[in-house]
C-alpha cells in the first residue's frame, strides 16, 4: 500500500502557537464553527471536538446546529457528505489528501459505466463513497442501517451493491439477497490477519472478538459481536464482558476506554508488522492541520450546486427507508 501524500503547507503558516488546543478553540469562537470528529481520529482531535462519530451521525449533528462553519476531521467523501446535508455552510477539511480507499476504489465515471451495464438494476451505495458516486445512486446506506434498507427492496428487484465487497458479501450472507457487488474494500479491515487473531485469542481466551462488517469474512466468522463502529462501541459498553478484542480501526479504542476504563481493548492485529490497522488517510489530520484550516478557513469542500441535489436525494431515501 502507497500512503497517501499530505497536502503541502505553504511557508508562512509554518509558526504553530504551544497551546494548540486553546488557539483552536478560540479559532472555533471567533468563526462560529462546529467541530467534527470521526472515532477514527487521534486521540487528541477527539477530545476537542463538539462531537465524535460515525460519518453520517457527524453531518446530520452539524446540519442541526446554528454553525456557520463545519470543520470536519475526517476524510473527504465525509467533509463532502456534510456540504450536501449544509449547502449554506462552509466546510472545511485539514488535509484534503485525506481520502479513503473505498471512495478511491470506485471512481464516477467507470461506476456510471458499470451501472449503464445493469439497468435494470437498483444501486444502493455505501456511504463511503464520493459526491459524484452518490449521486449516481438511487439509495445511500450505512453499515448500521443496510440490512434494513436492503430487506425492504422487492425481492425480485436485481441490486447493485457499492463500493464495498466485504460489506455486501456480509450483507447477502445476513439477508439471502444475491446482490451484484462492486469490488471494493478498506484497506485498514482488509489487514486483519486470521492466523494472528487465533494467537491473540489463545492470549486472551475471556475476551470476546467484535469485527465492523467491513472485515473479511474469516474475521467475521471469528466475533462474537459484528455492528457499525458506533454499535460497537455501544455494544462494549452493555456487554458484561471485561476483555475485548477491537476487529476495526484502532482509534475507536480510545472511546472505548472513555466509556469503560476498567475493561482491556486489545487492537487486532494486522498481517504485518506495522501500524496498517490505523487508516493512513484519517491519521493525516494532525492539531497542526486542524489549527492551519481554522485559521486560514481553507482547504474549503466546494460543490456545484447541482451535484448537491443529486447527491443528497439518495440520501434523504435512506432516512425515509431507515
């Protein structure tokens, strides 16, 4: 895997104030903004935040309040997610570098292409997914609400399911639907080696393994637990169990620790020795970056007008259906 490339920072914003999260709190006063943070962010971006979530909870909360401003620690389909639900707002991201595999993985044109294949076919897309790929698509999903949507689809309606693989072989597994699957995937819940996690259990034989459905199926098969980073969370929170193995991005384990700092969150290891389950791209968000964009209000998420209507019906489909 190729890290992503940063975005370059130009010379005169080079000066970084000692008290960072004093200066962009004060940045948030004096711009009236809201600040966004995704569970997959440092553990430092998380404190500071108004609110931490998944992607879809963060810009439906930014849209209810009176913020002029959203600055959004997240990745780009996310920041763009929130321009469609506030058009009137600015939107703001650290690092426009910050993409996602998934939404990278499935580019507009060859996806319009793929789907022009397939006419008779309803597309229901993740919401990991760019602007242009939403609107391409007739329903948008989250992984906390795609079973729903996809059991309400009339069973003889053929379904195209985008961008995630693993996600949508979760999801014909759990509804019996056989669904046309764009191959796509995470790169992070892809590097979660099986051998590795039946090492770590025979180490931690009372902890229980909980996977985000975006994880290959020999991972699923192994949990105990399997829901959206937020059911997660949730879900170790009302467990009685005091030992946990985290089968997803390893930022969320910081939540978790917040919300029961006598239980163990043990990250599930990669295939490598590296750090491959943090997501490279959310990790180019730094307080140095957060600070820069408060107080150059820039790199903006800009998108025409048009795309925007096209883009948030879909969404407002899923709301209806979820």
């Amino acid at each position: 895997m190729t890290p992503p490339r940063s975005a370059t920072i130009a010379p005169e914003a080079t000066e970084i104030p000692l008290d960072l999260a004093s200066e962009i709190l004060r940045l948030k006063e004096s711009l009236h903004a809201v600040i966004l943070a995704h569970y997959y962010q440092e553990s430092e971006i998380q404190d500071l935040a108004d609110f931490v979530g998944d992607s879809l909870e963060l810009s439906r909360k930014a849209a209810s309040t009176d913020a002029d401003v959203i600055v959004f620690a997240g990745v780009h389909f996310m920041a763009e997610t929130a321009k469609i639900l506030s058009p009137d707002k600015t939107v703001l991201l650290p690092d426009l570098a910050a993409g996602c595999s998934l939404a990278e993985g499935c580019p507009a044109p060859i996806f319009q292409r793929f789907r022009e294949e397939h006419p008779d076919h309803v597309v229901i897309s993740y919401i990991n997914c760019s602007a242009d790929v939403k609107a391409l698509s007739d329903i948008i999903c989250t992984s906390s609400n795609a079973e729903k949507i996809i059991r309400q689809i009339p069973p003889g309606q053929p379904i195209i399911f985008a961008p995630d693989r693993n996600l949508g072989a979760y999801l014909v597994r759990k509804t019996g639907r056989d669904m046309l699957l764009w191959q796509g995937s995470c790169i992070v819940h892809e590097t979660f080696s099986e051998r590795k996690l039946l090492e770590l259990r025979s180490l931690y034989p009372a902890a229980e393994l909980i996977a985000h459905p975006e994880c290959e199926e020999v991972v699923l098969r192994q949990a105990g637990f399997i829901g959206s980073t937020s059911a997660l969370l949730r879900h170790v929170q009302e467990h009685s169990a005091t030992e946990f193995i985290i089968a997803t991005e390893a930022g969320i384990i910081h939540q978790m620790q917040k919300a029961c700092p006598g239980k163990l969150f043990i990250p599930a290891p990669p295939e490598e020795s590296c750090a491959c389950n943090q997501c490279p791209y959310m990790k180019l968000n730094t307080m140095e970056k957060l600070y820069r964009c408060m107080k150059r209000r820039s790199p903006e998420i800009t998108l025409d007008p048009d795309l925007i209507r096209k883009a948030r019906a879909p969404i407002r489909r899923m709301l209806e259906m979820s």
